[in-house]
C-alpha cells in the first residue's frame, strides 16, 4: 500500500480536525450548498472578486478579457456575490 492510499481524504477525518493538506491538493468544490453564477451583461470586470475569493477559485483570463470560475476549489462561501460592486454574482443553490 502506498503513501497516498494510507492517507485520508478530508471527508474521513474527524469532526472539527484540522486538515493537514492546502486545499490546492485536493479537490474542495463538494463542499458547497450555494454556486456563484455571474453576469456577463452586469459584470464591469473589475477583478475584485479575483482578488477577494480566499480559496482563489476565481482566475482571470487575459486570452479572453474575462474571468473564469473553477468550481473544483470554490466553496461557495459568497465573498464574491457580496464584494460585487455591480452585483453581477448571484450565490445559487446548487
């Protein structure tokens, strides 16, 4: 058996144990009940939500001059939704 089958995944460990692995390890997105949805039409593009999202699940893509969720680490807290200026995110129910 190798290292990482001896490991548990953060959905084994106990009630209120601390994870000893960032989240850029594993994949974090189950976690959430609520999905940001945003706005094309309303976004400014302003990147605040890039630069407030703590799990930096929100990336900007220069390529396309726009912004890109990654619901693979987004944990659905809402700082995003709330920091919008324009109110471009909606927080929907998964």
């Amino acid at each position: 058996m190798t290292l990482k089958e001896k490991e548990k995944s953060w959905k084994e460990i106990s009630i209120a144990a601390v994870c000893w692995k960032p989240s850029t390890e594993f994949l974090t997105g189950d976690w959430k009940t609520y999905k940001p949805v945003r706005d094309p039409a309303k976004c400014t593009r302003c990147l605040l939500c890039v630069i407030f999202c703590p799990d930096g699940a929100i990336h900007w893509k220069a390529d396309r001059n726009d912004i890109e969720f990654d619901y693979n680490y987004c944990k659905g807290c809402g700082v995003c939704a709330n920091e919008c200026p324009v109110k471009a995110i909606e927080m929907k129910l998964e």
